[in-house]
C-alpha cells in the first residue's frame, strides 16, 4: 500500500480545468480563441473557431469538432447525463 500527501482533484470534470489553466482578471478560464466583455467566473474551451461571450456567467462553454455546449457551471455533473441519452438516441454517434 502506498500514501501520497497530495491534494485529489478529479480532472475529469469540466470544473477541475479552472485548477489547471489561468483565469483572466473576471476569473473567467478560457482555452482556445475565446473574446469575453462583461462576462466572469467562465470556463470556455474552444478549438478551431472563436467563441464571445458578452454578459454571462459562472458557465461551461464548449466548442468542439463541431459540437457546442453550454451549461451552467452548478450542473456539469449533467453532462454525462445528456451524452448518455444522445447515445440512448442514437443521435450523433459519430460525435460522441
């Protein structure tokens, strides 16, 4: 058996990258081509194309591989929720 005296933070979640990524003076953790005004406390990922936010907060924005999510940052444990469905779907495999 081993012991770590570190800290436990699950990176699978969307709310761990504000952890790992700076956050710019609104406390917004932005990844990627993102343009804010007025918006704070943010994480945004987005790859390939600019994402603005104007007047939001305390969101998950993602744009990815042509697929975009936005969701408040109190109910990301819900995104598993909606992949299953959309797999229960079987609406956009070929994202998922």
């Amino acid at each position: 058996m081993a012991c770590g005296t570190f800290a436990w933070d699950d990176v699978g979640s969307w709310p761990a990258l504000e952890s790992h990524f700076p956050q710019d003076e609104a406390g917004n953790t932005l990844v990627g081509t993102v343009e804010s005004l007025d918006a704070s406390n943010n994480i945004v990922l987005s790859s390939g194309r600019l994402t603005a936010l104007i007047g939001v907060r305390d969101l998950i924005v993602v744009q990815a591989d042509g697929v975009t999510l936005v969701c408040p940052k109190d109910r990301a444990q819900e995104i598993k929720r909606m992949v299953l469905a959309l797999r229960e779907k079987g609406a956009y495999n070929e994202l998922l």
